[in-house]
C-alpha cells in the first residue's frame, strides 16, 4: 500500500515537473517568437530612429541655428548663444557654439578660463552672468574638486572648427528676466532667460 502510493505520488511529480517545463517551454517559445519580432519591428524603428538621428542631429543643428546672441571675439572666433535656461534645481544653464571663421587655429583659449580659480584646466570658466537689475554677477559653478560646470578640454580650435559650449550657473532670481553673459576675449550680450 505504501509503495502504491509512492508510485502515485512520484507520477503526481512527474506531471507537475513535465507540466511545468511545458508551460516554460511554451512561454520561452512564444516570448521567443515575440522576442523575434519585436526586434524585427523595432528594428526598422531603430533604423528609422538612426534614420532620426540624423534629422534629431538636424533637429538640434536646427535648434542651435536659432542664435539668440551672438559675441564677436578675437582672430575670427565667434560664440553664439543657443539657450539660457534655467534647471528645475535652480541652476540656469547657458548653450551656444565656439565658431572659427579664421584661416588659421585659434590657441589662445587660456583667457577663457578666468582668473576665479586659475589652475583647474583648459574651460570656459571665465564666462559670468550679471543680473543689473538686483546687481549681482554670478560665476560658473564648479564641483566639489572645483571643477567647473562647463566646457572643458578645448586647447584650440581649428579652422572652420564648432565646438558645443555650455555653462551652468546660479539662477538668478526668478524675476530676473534677462542677464548680461561675458565671456574674456569676447563681447558681452545681453540675453533673455527661458523656462
């Protein structure tokens, strides 16, 4: 009697365990089948988000023609000014492009920097914000190594050569409209802030 219902018991199991792996077998095949033509699907998507990609690059490219400032500096280089935006965490952040329209490189990036903290690296640090009407200025924010929230790395520019800019800063207040944005070696622009 004992063994009649161990045998019970074991084909009981065993019809679980087939049950079980048919159940998983099934569900990997069909997620399988449904994995293929996902990728199947997605993928002209994909191609077609490459294909985006292009138009999302023509798209920022797009973005970046709309010129709300543009400096004049020196030898040929110009920055314009794409965006001044504030942040939800009560930063406004600056977006343009370095442009050399010269014939030859530009290498004279060293004023960029500023002279706040002198030492931290080839940046864009030296660029600040005035607020005229609460009369304050305000100076690119930097991290906890003191390196600064901004473009970094740019020893030069070649001919014909943009190079994306941005620089975060304090907002200012935010019945502050527009501010004054400089930047050594180029001219001052006052610019309307958005967001």
């Amino acid at each position: 009697m004992i063994i009649r219902q161990m045998v019970k018991a074991r084909s009981a199991v065993t019809v679980a365990v087939v049950a079980v792996l048919a159940v998983t077998v099934a569900g990997c095949g069909s997620g399988g089948g449904k994995a293929q033509e996902n990728p199947k699907a997605p993928q002209p998507q994909s191609q077609g988000a490459s294909g985006q990609s292009p138009a999302a690059g023509k798209g920022p490219s797009a973005a970046a023609t709309t010129v709300i400032a543009q400096l004049k500096g020196q030898e040929g280089m110009t920055l314009e000014i794409n965006s001044v935006q504030r942040d939800s965490g009560g930063f406004l952040t600056v977006n343009g492009q370095l442009k050399n329209a010269a014939a030859k490189v530009f290498n004279d990036t060293a004023p960029w920097r500023g002279v706040e903290l002198q030492g931290t690296g080839e940046s864009v640090a030296g660029a600040t914000l005035v607020d005229k009407a609460g009369k304050k200025r305000y100076y690119v924010l930097r991290d906890t190594e003191s390196r600064c929230l901004c473009t970094t790395g740019v020893s030069s520019v070649d001919p014909g050569q943009t190079v994306t800019f941005f620089a975060q800063f304090p907002a200012p207040p935010a019945s502050t409209s527009e501010v004054e944005f400089s930047m050594p070696t180029f001219t001052s622009a006052t610019v309307k802030i958005s967001g």
